[in-house]
C-alpha cells in the first residue's frame, strides 16, 4: 500500500474528527463534493489547500467504503478492500477536473472501481495465472452460479458456461482450472472441519515401486519368449538365489553349461527390452 496515499487518508480523518470541522458526512453529498472540487481546483498550494484537501478527502470516505463493501467474500479483508478504496479515492480527487463539466461521481466511481480491480489482479492471487484467465474467471463464476441455481444439484458443464458467458470453452475451461490458484490452502489444515487429519497426511504421493512394477511387467513378457529350459535356469538363479554349481547338479548339467544359458538368455532379454519390435505382447 503507498505509505504516503495512508498517512493522507488518516490525516484527513484525523482533522475530520478534531474540533471546529465540519462533518465530513456532509461532502458526501455529490452537489457539495463537486462544489468543494471546484474551489478546490481554484485555490493556490499551500498549507490551506492542503487541509481542504484532507477534509474533502475524509468527506468522502463512506463513498470509498461503500466500494470496497462490493467487493466483499472474495478473499481480501474489509479492511484491505478499504484501504485500496481509498487510494482510488485519493487519486479521484487529484485527478478530477471540474473545468470538464462532468459531475465527481462519474469520475470517482470508475477510478475506485478499476484501483480495486488492479488490486485483485496484481497482489491477490497466490499462484500467477495470466492476466486473461484473471479478466474471464469473474464471468465464468457468475454464470456458474447463475446456471446452477436454475439446474439445482446439477454442475454446468464447460459447453453451457461457454454459451452463457459467450467465450470460447477453452478460456472457461482454463478459468475453471484457475479456481484453486486465487488463494491456496495450509498443508496443516485439517481436511474437514471437526477432523484432526491435516491436508498433507490426505494427499497422494509418488509409489518408488512403481517403476519396478512397470520393469517386472515388461520382464515377464520378453521371458515368454525364452525356452522352457532357460526361464527354469533364470528363475532359480534370480528368485532363488541358486548358484550356478547348484543349479547344474539340479540338471544333471555342467556349470559351463548353465553360464552359458544365463549368459545368452539375460543377452536376449536386453534386446527385447530395449528394442521390443512391432510384434511384441503387451
């Protein structure tokens, strides 16, 4: 928040409560505002343009709240809101020129409305989403809402909020998945109310086995393709855990023997791991 855009606002109110000023109720009055603007814009800078200023300014601070009381159960305090609703206000007041003819309303909205919405924009959202998805997302919402009071129980779909709202379903269905980005959750949070199970003892995680499980799936259809003999010899010497001594006197084979076979069927189950070939079982 701009420090000195505060200390005017507190100013102002300070010097609206002190005694001998006029009740800044009373400027919130639009004829009286725009009267007060005018003389105003027509005096000269110094210290009595200044305390008119902040009395004007802190007139018309039920205007700014009001504003931000729009605003309101989007995630940002009251107080927030406020203090933003006065920093458009501040900058309504020095930017308004009454030479133009236009009523200070007419100006003043606008430019609380839009400082509002710039503050949502640039400092409310925890997770960046762009700035697009930032303008849609408020459409997207309401017709959320609106469709599902007509549909009770029933959650529009992504072609309904798009005929409604008139963008393209992409755009909502990015606005939709933007939804948890605007404020995010403690992992310390418990998952429902009156539970003492937080957030992170909830959430899933990565399985270190399942890639073994992927490998072991993609070893025993390459070992399909091996001879009675050689899936025997494998599966006594890896699930086992036989030697080749005590593999050969099970076969009545010599130890050379069994090297051999290890060594032609674990070659074998490379190449059809690494390269498997059109015609391999899934």
């Amino acid at each position: 928040m701009n420090t000195a855009v505060n200390t005017t606002v507190n100013t102002a109110a300070a010097n609206a409560a002190s005694p001998g000023t006029a009740p800044p109720a009373a400027v919130d009055r639009t004829d009286e505002a725009d009267h007060l603007l005018g003389l105003l814009a027509a005096m000269p800078a110094g210290p009595g343009r200044d305390r008119c200023r902040e009395s004007l300014i802190a007139g018309l601070l039920p205007l700014a709240r009001r504003m931000a009381l729009r605003y309101r159960g989007r995630g940002e305090s009251d107080d927030d809101l406020f203090q933003v609703a006065c920093v458009g206000l501040v900058k309504s007041i020095d930017r308004f020129d009454p030479a133009r003819g236009h009523p200070f309303l007419s100006f003043a909205v606008p430019t609380i409305t839009g400082e509002i919405k710039c503050h949502f924009r640039d400092h409310a959202w925890t997770v960046r989403v762009p700035r697009r998805i930032q303008e849609v997302q408020p459409q997207v919402r309401l017709a959320q809402s609106l469709l599902e009071q007509l549909t009770p129980g029933v959650r529009p779909s992504v072609p309904a909020l798009a005929a409604s709202t008139g963008l393209p379903e992409e755009d909502v269905r990015e606005a939709l998945a933007a939804e948890g980005a605007f404020r995010t959750r403690s992992l310390d949070m418990a998952v429902n109310d009156g539970s003492d199970l937080p957030l992170a003892d909830s959430l899933g995680f990565e399985e270190p086995a399942l890639a073994l499980v992927i490998d072991c799936m993609a070893v025993r259809t390459a070992a399909r393709r091996l001879t009675e003999r050689e899936r025997d010899v494998l599966y006594q010497r890896f699930y086992h855990y036989m030697t080749q001594r005590q593999i050969a006197d099970g076969l009545g084979v010599s130890q050379m023997h069994v090297s051999r076979i290890l060594t032609a069927s674990l070659a074998r189950l490379r190449r059809e791991l690494l390269d498997p070939g059109p015609d391999a079982r899934t």
